[in-house]
C-alpha cells in the first residue's frame, strides 16, 4: 500500500471542495497565548471523517455499495459520502456506540448494524460481509486515499492562516495527524492517557494492540495504529498524552469561552495546549468533530 504525499492531499482538496464545507479558522488567545481554532466540527457529519470518505470513494470507478466499520464518526462520514454520491451504505458498529452517532448515521439512509463489544469485532463482521461482488470496504484510517482526505484539513489551515506554525491533533487511527503532518510543520499527535495507540507504536517502533479506556473512546478507541498512518508518522510527529480530566475540563473550556461544543475527543489537543505540553508560536488546534450528547 503506497504511502501519501502532500501531492496527493492537494488533489484530495480538489477532488473533495465540491461535496465538502471549507470550515472557518477562529484566532484566540487564551490565558495570554495566541492559538488559532480550526472548527472542523463544524463539517458536514459533524466531524472531518466525510473528507476522507468522499477521497476515497471518487478515487476510481464508484462502487455498487459502500460498507464499513466505525465507533460512530467514521460511519457517520462514510455514510454521508455515500448518500452524497448516490451509493447505497451499511455502517457495522460496536453495541457500545453512543446514540448521537447511530440516530445519525441512520437518518442518512445508511444500513446500521451493530455487532460486538468493540470497534475491532466490528471491523472484523464488516470485512466478511465486504467479499460481496460490486462491494467496497472503506477503512477509517488504515487507506492512502482516506489519509490523504483528512489532510485537506491542514491544507485549509495553510491558506487561511499561513502564519500557522504547528498543528496540535488528536489521534485515533491515526489517519487526520497523518495526512496533517504532510503539510511539514511540527505536528503534536495528542492522546488520551488510556486510549494511546500512537504513543505505543512509536515506542514499539510498530503499530501494536493497545487496551481502551477513555471518555473519548467512541471516537479515539482504535485498539491499534494504522500501517498506513504510522508511516507517514515515525518520523513527522510528538506524541503527547492528557488525562481524561484535562480532557473533559478542556471541552468545558472551549464551551465557557468561545460558546464552541465539540465532543471530547476534539478538545483533546486544546487540553494539550491548556497543559503546556506543545510547541508552536502560534499552533493550529484542530477541533475534529461534536458527535455527542452532553449539558454544558
């Protein structure tokens, strides 16, 4: 499987701007520091995993259906694609996955099945229903096509605000930090302390199993790195991690402040930032998605 250039998330940008919302940059200070705000949770679905779809569904012939796998905001992107591209969709998800995100993915059309306690049992009930004929399995992170989508985000960020010195990113899969860090700026790939796929697999010098436990699970549970993702990433990226308290203080923040309601995997990286944990004169925090239910 090849890996993804910058090249290649400048074509996704091209391919992509037709079915996909150009998000706004906000510029703040807080507590003294200057950051900018990407509100990618401002994307159609609520989060940047349509990018990744839509790239990887245009590149080549459609298929005659789409099937994938997702905690809830991959399945959201993949089936929002699909209805926008006229594909019929079936999302697999874990039976943990939270209704905000399985209400949605079925108002879209798609086909919602749940199986498994996990995102991996998912995964794996998902790739044996995919061996139908005209099929194409989509994965969330572990696809050129898919990693290249999620960096016209970055992209974005480079040509409203090209004074960005840093992207600040959470991971999952690792597929946004991925296409993010091809832009070639210093790129901090944050992780919840009990959800660290990334920070096992750069310590192991491979992707390898980790053990989930994390508020921010439904949308940063990968048990294990993408091979795709961490080649790119060996090299371009720090890992960083947060407690799930910094976290959840850190969605509380952006609400209290800037009136912004993300779901807790976004605000990953502001807690980060918050923490003193990242680098950048003035870094881009990338909010990536507000697929949950909560009271401020």
């Amino acid at each position: 499987m090849s890996t993804p250039t910058w090249e290649d998330v400048l074509k996704a940008a091209e391919a992509v701007h037709p079915f996909v919302r150009h998000t706004p940059v906000l510029r703040a200070e807080v507590d003294g520091r200057p950051l900018v705000l990407k509100l990618e949770h401002l994307q159609r679905s609520g989060s940047f995993k349509l990018r990744g779809a839509v790239n990887a569904l245009v590149n080549g012939p459609l298929p005659e259906r789409v099937l994938t796998a997702s905690g809830g905001n991959h399945g959201l992107g993949v089936a929002t694609a699909a209805s926008l591209l006229n594909v019929p969709a079936t999302v697999y998800v874990p039976e943990s996955a939270p209704q905000a995100k399985t209400a949605r993915i079925e108002a879209t059309g798609a086909k919602l099945i749940r199986h498994g306690a996990t995102y991996a049992e998912a995964a794996a009930k998902a790739l044996e229903a995919a061996s139908e004929p005209g099929t194409r399995y989509l994965p969330a992170y572990d696809d050129p096509a898919v990693v290249a989508g999620q960096g016209t985000v970055a992209a974005e960020v480079i040509e409203d605000a090209p004074d960005v010195d840093a992207f600040l990113v959470a991971v999952g899969g690792g597929g946004l930090v991925a296409g993010t860090s091809l832009a070639g700026l210093p790129t901090f790939g944050v992780e919840p302390e009990r959800c660290r796929a990334l920070d096992a697999a750069l310590k192991a010098g491979a992707p390898v199993d980790v053990d989930i436990d994390s508020v921010a699970a439904s949308a940063l549970g990968a048990s294990k790195i993408g091979s795709v993702p961490f080649e790119v990433l060996r090299t371009r990226v720090t890992s960083v991690l947060v407690s799930d308290a910094e976290l959840l203080a850190a969605r509380d923040r952006l609400w209290e402040e800037f009136r912004l309601a993300v779901e807790p995997a976004a605000a990953v990286p502001f807690a980060a930032w918050l923490a003193g944990r990242t680098g950048g004169e003035l870094p881009c925090v990338i909010l990536c998605g507000a697929n949950s239910e909560w009271t401020p």
